[in-house]
C-alpha cells in the first residue's frame, strides 16, 4: 500500500500494525486529514506544503514545456514543437474560436494557459507519488476563478462603459418592462456573484471526490487482505480502483475543458454589444 495515501493518523496506524478486515480493527476511512498535509520545508515564516509544491511545480512544468516549444519555432516543427502545436491549436480552435469566433485570438493565451493548468493540478491525482489533486483544495479552484471573474467584470466595462456594462450583466434585452422588476436582482446574482462561485465548486468538487473514491477503495484493498474470504474482497476492491483511475482520467480532462469552455464563454458575454 502506498505511504503516501495514508495522511491520517488512524490510517498510519492501522498501516504499521498490519490491520485488516478479520483482525477487530475498524476500516481507516478517509477523513479531512486526508487533504492535510505537514509543511515540506519552510522559506522563513512561509510554509510550503505538498498541494502549494504541486502548483509551483505545474507552474513550472507548463512554462518550461511551451518556451521549450517555441522559443525557436521552425517553419517545419520538430516532435516537440509538433506536439505543443496541436495541442495549443486544440484549446485555440475546440474552445477558443468555437465559443468566440474570431474574436478569440487576443484571449488564446489565457485560454491555453488554464486548460493546461488546470488539466495539470488535476492529474496530479494519478501520478506516482504525488497521487494527489491539487484542485481538491478549494483555494485554487477559487483563485482561478477570481482570475477569470475578474477578466470577465474588467471586459465588460472596459468594452461596453458603465451603463452598458450594467445593461449587459444585469437587463436583457427584447423583454417586457414590467419583467425586468424581477429579472435584473435574478441576471446580477446570476452574472456577478454565483458564476465565480459555481466555477469554484464545480472544479473542485470534482477533484475532491473523484481523490476521495479512489482513496475509499485503495486502502480497502490492503485492509481487506490477510484471510482467503478478505483477498477477494481486496481483489474486487483493486479491480474497482483501477476503474475509478481510468474514469477519473477523464474527468480530469472533463473538468479542465469545462473551466475553460466557461471562461471563453463569459469572456464571450463581456464584448456583446448590450441592445
């Protein structure tokens, strides 16, 4: 059983005692310690734990591989460049001029910047030795989409001023008079205050149970061993995590189009012209 899935201490415990399922010890479930981790190092008064190492090392990895691609273009690309070209061009023509039209091609580098990133802190989760999902700590989903909701807010008044700014978030047009008594409170909690929230609780919600599941069943299939009844049920129990990891591969994908396919969206929304 992998070390680092076992953050409790219950579940440390029943690791180093050997603890299984016909021993009289109960079954170490998954709990909040599960997404809390001690302090990897320290830079001064500043801790940096395994999550926050996990996004500087997407960071990095991201940035690395696009200069690495394109630093030097070729009229004719290597492998690499090749492979970077398809899939900058996925994110710019799947989601970037699908949701945008033309309009698009000033946002793709923020577009290709989150898929990648989001996509990245996701598969985290299924990687040997990280095995853990950045995104199933809600801070970063929130702050992703605080960046995307601020974008949002900022090209709706910078494209459209004040007044239509407000008319475009908050007054559809093409309604009776009397509807709008109603429907501009519903159009700005909608548009101003539940789209980063939603956003948030989406990507994370996701990740963190999509982490939980796999953690359920993982340590399953070692406290299930240690009698002939118990390895098959342990049997069962690796079978069902190994499908849980395929289907969470794609959900991982999932999620990080999803992030993005909204954010070209509201982008979208904010360079309407409001009639």
């Amino acid at each position: 059983m992998p070390r680092e899935l076992t953050v409790s201490n219950d579940e440390v415990l029943a690791f180093e005692t050997d603890c299984h399922l016909f021993d009289g010890c109960g079954f170490p479930a998954p709990s909040e310690w599960s997404f809390i981790f001690e302090p990897l190092f320290t830079i001064g008064s500043f801790e940096v734990d395994k999550p926050m190492a996990l996004v500087v090392l997407s960071t990095a990895i991201i940035c690395a591989f696009f200069w690495r691609a394109f630093s030097k273009p070729k009229v004719v690309p290597g492998k690499f460049q090749l492979v970077a070209e398809i899939l900058y061009d996925f994110v710019r023509r799947g989601i970037g001029r699908e949701v945008m039209g033309k309009k698009a091609e000033q946002y793709v580098p923020l577009l290709v910047s989150l898929f990648f990133f989001v996509w990245l802190m996701n598969l985290w989760a299924i990687i040997p030795f990280a095995q853990f999902p950045a995104t199933s700590i809600i801070a970063y989903p929130a702050a992703l989409a605080l960046v995307v909701w601020a974008t949002y807010m900022t090209l709706t008044f910078k494209h459209n001023g004040f007044v239509g700014g407000i008319r475009n978030l908050c007054v559809p047009s093409g309604l009776p008079k009397g509807i709008y008594v109603i429907l501009t409170p519903i159009e700005f909690v909608s548009n101003v205050v539940l789209r980063p929230v939603t956003l948030t609780v989406r990507l994370f919600a996701n990740m963190f149970a999509g982490h939980l599941l796999i953690l359920v069943f993982t340590i399953g299939t070692w406290y299930t061993l240690g009698s002939l009844v118990g390895s098959v049920y342990a049997g069962t129990s690796m079978i069902v995590t190994l499908m849980l990891t395929v289907f969470e591969m794609f959900i991982q994908a999932l999620q990080a189009y999803v992030f993005t396919m909204l954010t070209a969206t509201y982008i979208s929304q904010a360079l309407e012209e409001p009639h």
